[in-house]
C-alpha cells in the first residue's frame, strides 16, 4: 500500500507552475493504478490556499502546506525543512514532484534527510503488479531505463512535458497548515534578485512550438573570406522574433566568448544544447550551421521533427540525426524564410 | 576572508562523449559494452567546479583544493595525467565503479565519509565543490546528498558564478528557468556549489603543477580505498538504447528559394 504525495510549490503569482500540474497528473495515475494507495497534496510557498483550490478536485484525502514569508524563497535549508515537515506529515512512501530548479535544488537533500531514495529526471511512469516503475535516461540521453526500487520514501520527479496536465475544476480545499520552526542555520541564505541575462531579448522560451539552434558556423569566416557577425545576428534574432522560437546554440559558439574570440551579443552558455547543456522539449527544431556531432545532438533527445541547414553534405545531421539536411548556405536560406515569414 | 577556503570538488570520469556507448547485463545490473577500454574524460560539469575552485583558492590567500573522485583506480591515475597539469590539488581517491547505474545515495555516502577523514580539513572554511550533474546519471542529486550527510544547509544548484564579499559573504548566481540567474547571498562557507559552466575555460597545461601534483597524486592512488557501490534495492527492468537513426532526407538540388518555402511551409504546418 502506497501512500502518495504530490508536492509541489507556488510560484510568485501564488499559482502551480504548468510542470506542477503535469506532476499532479502523474501522481493521481499512480494513486488509480495501485490498489489500496491514498494520494496527499503538499505544497510550499508564501500562501497555498489558491493553489490548493485550484487543485481542490484532484482526489486527493489531505491537502497539506508549509507557508509563510520564509517559504516564499527558492533556498535550499527551508525548503528542505518544508518538504521534511509534509513528507513526514503525510506519512509519504511515494513522493511526486514537478522537476522545478526549486525542487531539483532541495529535493535530493531531503530525500537524504528522510533516509529515502530519489530518482530525477522520471520520462515514465508504470504500475507493474501493483508497484510502480520509473523510466529515465542514462548518459545523457544515451540509453534509457525501467527501473523499480525497495526503499521508501522513494521521491520521483518528473520532467516537463511528460504527462498532460491534470485539468479539473477549482474548488475550495480544506487546507490544513504544517508548522516548521525554521532553526537559525536555515536563514543564513537570503534570495535577494532575479538577473536576466545582460540582453534584452529573451531568447529561451520552453513553451515555444520551434527550437532554433545556431551553431559555429555562423561566426566563422564565410565563402567570401569574410566574417558576417552583424548579418548573422539580424538573421537570428530575426527569426525568433516572426516564429517566437527558443534560441539554441552548439557549445563551439557559446565558447567563443570564454576565448575572447566574436560573438552573438545575444548567446550565452545558458542558450547551450547537448551533453553539459541542456535537453530541451520541443515539437520541431532546426539547426543552422551546426554540425550535428553527437555531444550535441544528445540534446535534442526529446525534439520531435529535427531539419538541419548545412553547407557540408556530409555534416552530422545526415548520418541519421535529422529527418531532413538543407544543404545550403544558411545565411541565404534564413534571409529568404525572414522574408517569406514576414510577408 | 580569515585564512582561505578549504574547497572541497567532488568529480569523477565518465566515458569521452564522442564514444557510442551500449548497454550491457552486467554480473550486478546494467553496465557499459567494454566500459573499462572507453576512453574517458573528467565529468565536464564537475571540471568546471574544479577549474572555479583553483581560480577561488589563487584569489584567496590561505585557500586549499582538494579533488575528491570515486572511480576505477587505474582510469584515475590516466585522467590525472592530463588534469594534474592543469590546477593544484591534493587528490582522495576511492576506487570503485564510476559508470552512471550505481546509486547516487550510495555514493554519496562514500564520498561524504572520504571528505570526513580528510586530515587538516577545517568544516567552518568549507566549500563543497561539484557539478550540478554527472555525465553518467545525470540524476543532479550527489552534491546535495553529500552535503546533508555533511551536515551544510547552505547549498546552491547550477552555478555560474561565485563572489566572496569583503565580508566573506558569498554571493551566488545561479541558473533558473527561463534563462535567468537567481542572485542569493549567503552567510559564508560552509555551503554546497554545484556548478555549471562557471565562467572560465579549461586551464593550459602546466608541467611544473603537473610536477608539483604527482608528488601526492601517486600516493594518493595508492592509499585508494575500495568504494564498492551499487544500487541496492533497484530492480532493473531493461535498458534499451533508443532508436537512433532517422531516415535522413538530404536535399542537394533545390534553390534556396525553393527550401525557404520547404521550411517555412514546415514551420507552418
Ligand atoms: C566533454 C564534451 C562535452 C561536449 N558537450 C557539448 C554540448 O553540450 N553541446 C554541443 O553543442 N557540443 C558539445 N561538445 C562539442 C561537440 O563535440 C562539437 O565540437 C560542437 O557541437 C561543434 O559545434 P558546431 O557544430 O557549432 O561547430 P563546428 O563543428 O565548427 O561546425 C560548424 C558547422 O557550420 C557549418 N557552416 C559554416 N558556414 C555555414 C553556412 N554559411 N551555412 C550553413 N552551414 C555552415 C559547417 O559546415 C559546420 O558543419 C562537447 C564536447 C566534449 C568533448
């Protein structure tokens, strides 16, 4: 018998971030599918009462929150105690929760402090024989794994865009507090900001229909002898601004940086796809002057229709990478579909 | 800041990326085809801490390195032969498995009793150094584990950039969604960084550090404790590689006019 919590936090507006929801989904899956279990909600932030309300219909038999000043903050030490204080509360064996940098950052500590086991990362859920199963990817997108485990409290988060998020009518929830004295050690850390990058244009947007990937190639001298940094630039930002694309970037472009070599003005080690960057979600993806190896291509693990525009017929992308390889001059190519997007 | 950092980084080796990899049934659960011949690299992730903690200790009169790594003995003693070149360290080794299936809680558990019998290391001057997540498991969660058994509830998750303030506050940014840095001030070590890119590249080889290093680097090899983990309690259920190849259409032929509207008819779809 399972007893499932779903934990979560709110974000500053006092409501689930999407990923939350696709977690809440995951867990009332689980909570149907294994006999006998019961699911809790548990959530943390400033105030949790619209939130619970928001989720009031999930099925759940308790909903249960750690809030307060203290609690609005992403920081490690109080959120550990909070998710300690419901995890215990609740009496949890299994605990699903949204991969949030909230929670990616405090959950394995606290799964430490509870003497349980985590897995991130989770891409799929399962009930075998009335116990669930996990799937996650291993080296980085390289191989993937169905796995089940003894140890409870066993903490499971899921990755974004996995699951459907629960949808469901608000309601009023009977909210019940959980009161954590927060000790002194816990508030030797203060959030004191958010930076943006040092641009103005937001280029990564995880929720956008087409990730845009520019590689090298772009600030490399061209047939011409020439290099084209400010071309290559309008081209860019171009193209994100009609098609609202999140802006990718092979780790060869972002490096030029770091070696003082030209730049993007708008490209940071944050914009990085691949094996230490990052793997983003999306439905479509193309990548422009970017060869495709593989410690790049990692990344695109979980892109569904890949196009590639390469002047090397040989590049990567053809060896099975993408479904299509243009191979074309991308600074023509984009200027032309800049044209034919805008008109 | 009074008498320097004592900073700790956690990393080990994991397969050079440009390797394919397979999966094989191993005599305790999943392992790599021929995972002892793959040529390997220090984890990116945690190379990056290491790079940022010689950077820290050079900038910080006092401070001290240490490279705390849990691999197969015989792979350490190669990376060393290109890492050691690069920044000073005193290295701890515990040898056991370092591929990506074994436990992050039971290696973090070796790693946090490794840190423990450090000799000299003072826990009120610590930082705890690592990636934010290994090239292996990619699981994000070792550090953190560490750092609880170690009992420092000051931690910070993709970082990329660490300040130490004329009152030995640390100010930290770290990565959150949407591209942006989350700005934290913390009281001052101990703490957890787990790093990301940070904001230098890899160091030069240096033959006199590399001199310097190797005197405790063999030592160091041959005092390696066995750090037998696993993953006790995880049944595997398969591991299957994906499918790899797409059907790649190459397009040679067609004008760029004639792909602009192929793509953006694409996009439109
Ligand atoms: C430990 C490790 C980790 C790594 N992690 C990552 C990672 O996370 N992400 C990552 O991206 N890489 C990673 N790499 C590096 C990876 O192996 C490649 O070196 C890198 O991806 C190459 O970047 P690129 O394709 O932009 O550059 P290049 O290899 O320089 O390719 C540039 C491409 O641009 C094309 N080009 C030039 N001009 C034009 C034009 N006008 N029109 C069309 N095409 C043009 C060229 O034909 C060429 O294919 C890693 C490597 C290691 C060793």
């Amino acid at each position: 018998m399972e007893k499932i919590l779903f934990l979560a936090h709110t974000q500053d507006d006092g409501t689930l971030p999407n990923v939350a929801r696709e977690a809440l989904a995951a867990a009332v899956d689980l909570t149907q599918k294994i006999p006998g279990s019961s699911l809790s909600v548990g959530l943390i932030g400033q105030e949790a009462k619209p939130a619970a309300d928001a989720v009031a219909a999930c099925g759940a038999a308790r909903f249960l929150a750690v809030t307060g000043t203290e609690f609005a903050a992403s920081r490690y030490a109080s959120d550990v105690a909070a998710v300690e204080a419901l995890v215990s509360e609740a009496q949890a064996t299994l605990i699903v929760a949204p991969a949030t940098i909230r929670f990616s950052r405090a959950l394995p500590g606290a799964a430490q402090r509870l003497q349980g086991r985590i897995e991130t990362h989770v891409s799929g859920l399962d009930v075998v024989d009335g116990a669930p199963q996990i799937q996650r990817w291993y080296y980085r997108q390289r191989m993937v794994a169905t796995l089940a485990r003894s140890q409870r409290p066993w903490f499971l988060v899921v990755d974004a865009g996995v699951f459907p998020p629960w949808q469901g009518a608000p309601g009023a929830a009977a909210l019940d507090n959980v009161a954590v004295a927060l000790p002194e050690n816990c508030t030797r850390t203060r959030v004191v900001g958010i930076q943006s990058p040092a641009v103005k244009t937001q280029t990564i947007r995880p929720d956008a229909e087409v990730l845009f990937v520019a590689g090298a190639g772009w600030t490399k001298k061209q047939a011409d002898g020439q290099l084209h940094i400010k071309e290559a630039e309008g081209l860019i930002l171009g193209f994100l601004q009609q098609c609202n694309a999140s802006l990718g970037s092979s780790k060869s472009l972002v490096d030029q940086s770091v070696e003082g070599e030209a730049v993007l003005s708008f490209m940071s080690h944050l914009n990085q796809v691949g094996q230490t960057g990052s793997t983003p979600r999306h439905p479509k993806g193309l990548a422009t002057c970017c060869h495709g190896e593989e410690p790049h291509a990692v990344g695109w693990r979980f892109i569904n229709e890949r196009r590639a525009i390469n002047t090397d017929p040989n590049c990567g992308w053809a060896q099975g990478k993408a479904d299509v390889l243009y191979v074309a001059d991308a600074f023509q190519v984009m200027a032309k579909v800049n044209d034919l997007l805008g008109g | 800041m009074n008498g320097g950092f004592h900073i700790v980084v956690c990393g080990s080796v994991v397969p050079d990326p440009l390797q394919t990899l397979a999966p094989i049934e191993g005599p305790t659960g999943p392992a790599l085809k021929n995972e002892l011949m793959l040529p390997a690299v220090l984890d990116p992730w945690a190379g990056h801490a290491l790079y940022e903690a010689a950077h820290l200790a050079k900038n910080t009169p006092g401070s001290k390195v240490w490279l705390v790594s849990l691999g197969p003995k015989a792979k350490l003693q190669q990376l060393m032969m290109t890492i050691a070149q690069k920044v000073s360290f005193e290295l701890v080794v515990l040898d056991g498995p370092s591929g990506g299936f074994s436990d992050a809680s039971e290696v973090a558990a070796a790693l946090a009793g490794a840190i423990d019998k450090i000799p000299d290391l003072d826990r009120s001057r610590l930082l705890l150094f690592g990636g934010c997540a290994s090239a292996s498991r990619d699981a994000g969660v070792t550090m953190q584990m560490v750092g609880e058994r170690l009992g420092i509830s000051d931690q910070f998750l993709g970082v990329d950039e660490l300040t130490v303030e004329a009152d030995g506050a640390l100010k930290i940014l770290e990565r959150i969604e949407g591209g942006q840095y989350q700005v934290s001030v913390c009281a001052g070590a101990p703490a957890v960084l787990a790093w990301a890119t940070g904001n230098l590249p890899e160091p030069p080889n240096n033959p006199q550090i590399g001199m310097m290093n190797m005197r405790t680097v063999m030592p160091a090899l041959q005092r390696a404790q066995p750090a037998p983990v696993g993953a006790e309690g995880v049944s595997w259920r398969g591991v299957d590689l994906p499918q790899q190849r797409r059907q790649t259409r190459i397009v040679k032929d067609l004008s760029v006019e004639e792909i602009a509207r192929e793509i953006v008819a694409w996009l439109k779809g």
